[in-house]
C-alpha cells in the first residue's frame, strides 16, 4: 500500500513523538504500596534507617518503608512522587514520601506511613476508602528532595563515645543523591579513611581522628558519582546528639 506525502508526513511525526511518549509513560514505574499501623500518623522512629524521630516527622510525616529502593541502605532518606491508579478515588500528584525504614510484604514497594498513604487519594472520602484496601496498584518516580533552609546536617549518633568510636548520620539529603560512602581525613598519614556503612544511613568508626574531623561523602545520582566534602567540621570536643551543618546545598 503507498502513502500520499500528507500521509506520510502524519506517520513522520507519530514516529517522533512515540520515543517522547514512551519516555514519559516510563517516568513511572508501577508498583503496589500499603501503610502501616501508627496511632499518630507519622513515621516509625525505629526505623531501619536509623534516622530516629527526624525519621517520624521529616515531611510532615509523610514517609515510607522500601523494599528493592532500599539499595543495603544507600536509599535511606529519598524522595519520590507516588500515585495509585483507581481513577474514582486517586489524586493526581499522589503523594510526595521521604523514605526512612526498610520493609516489604504482599509484593508491595512501598509501605507507607497513614500520613503519606491518605495523600494518594483525591479527598478524605477517597482516602477513607483507600484504606479499606490495604494495598493498592501505584506507579512512582524519583523526585528531588528539597528542604528549604536546611543544608545536608551530619548527626553524631547516640551511640558514639569520644575519642573511642564515632558514628554519624546524614539529614536533609537534598536532591536525587544516594550517599554512598563517608571518609574522614587522617591528618598523621594524609588520607582519607572510609567509615563502615553500620546501617541503613549510619557509617561508623572505631578510634577517630584525635581534634577536629573533616568528613567527605560520595554521592551518586543523575548518572554520575562524585566526592563532595563539607565545608565545616566535627568539633574535637563532639559529643552524641550534636548536630554539624555541613554548609553543602544539594537541591
């Protein structure tokens, strides 16, 4: 069969505009999410993350538990745009969650705080009876995670004990990164020392730097790895709680 050159020039641009179609649609990938029990509404402080009570109210509570996104923890602290497909009951923009735990079941993605999940239907009734299902079909993708006002903050966690050991965990993980590997500069020897991934976000070291640590985090994303360092330091005198701005803006 011949096309006349005005059909011919339809199936021209359909073709162009197929791959741009296509990469649209796959933005998203499908998935099922679920929530979890929470008397409050927000997140679970024990999260496998080791974030703690910045773990329960990050986002306003909205969060999730991951399975295959938890990536041995590198995933801790990622944000993402997820929508269930139930035209009658779905909003939209679906919910924005920060994840912060591990957790998996009944093939779900995402296992999500009440907060975060009643943010996926497109009123309270809508929501009222998403729960009702339990788990729902939803597609998601990564967004950057943006924290107005806040640089990449490094905690000393509760369990450190200066000058024997020192762990730390990263907050307000600005942007798509995955932090996925922390070094502190040995001034004796001149280079840079790798910390232990303890858990989830938490890297640890047994017997510090003496005086002020530097620290130097790499991060990947967007197709790329790189080291980026913080522009100020863990005080000599660090105690477990403190809190150090790193002064590094990732958006």
């Amino acid at each position: 069969m011949e096309l006349n050159s005005k059909h011919q020039l339809g199936l021209f641009c359909v073709t162009l505009l197929l791959p741009a179609l296509c990469s649209s649609q796959d933005s998203f990938t499908c998935s099922r999410a679920t929530y979890y029990g929470s008397p409050d509404c927000y997140g679970n402080p024990r999260g496998a993350c080791g974030f703690g009570e910045y773990g329960k109210t990050v986002n306003d509570g909205s969060v999730a538990g991951v399975s295959w996104l938890w990536k041995n923890g590198s995933g801790c602290g990622a944000c993402y745009q997820v929508r269930c497909k139930i035209a009658q009951l779905c909003d939209e923009n679906g919910a924005y969650v920060v994840v912060t735990d591990y957790g998996e079941g009944d093939r779900t993605g995402f296992i999500m705080s009440p907060r975060g999940y009643s943010k996926l239907g497109r009123n309270t009734y809508a929501s009222t009876e998403l729960f009702k299902y339990g788990v729902v079909d939803v597609e998601y993708r990564r967004v950057p995670c943006r924290y107005g006002g806040y640089n990449l903050l490094v905690k000393v966690h509760e369990h450190s004990r200066n000058p024997h050991y020192l762990a730390i965990l990263i907050l307000y993980l600005g942007g798509t990164y995955d932090v996925t590997a922390v070094e502190l500069w040995q001034e004796e020897c001149q280079e840079w020392r790798r910390m232990r991934r303890a858990f989830g976000t938490v890297f640890d070291a047994e017997n510090p730097p003496r005086g002020d640590i530097k620290l130097r985090f790499q991060l990947s994303g967007n197709a790329e790895q790189y080291w980026v360092q913080s522009k100020n330091v863990i005080s000599a005198d660090w105690e477990a709680g403190a809190v150090y701005d790193s002064q590094i803006q990732l958006g």
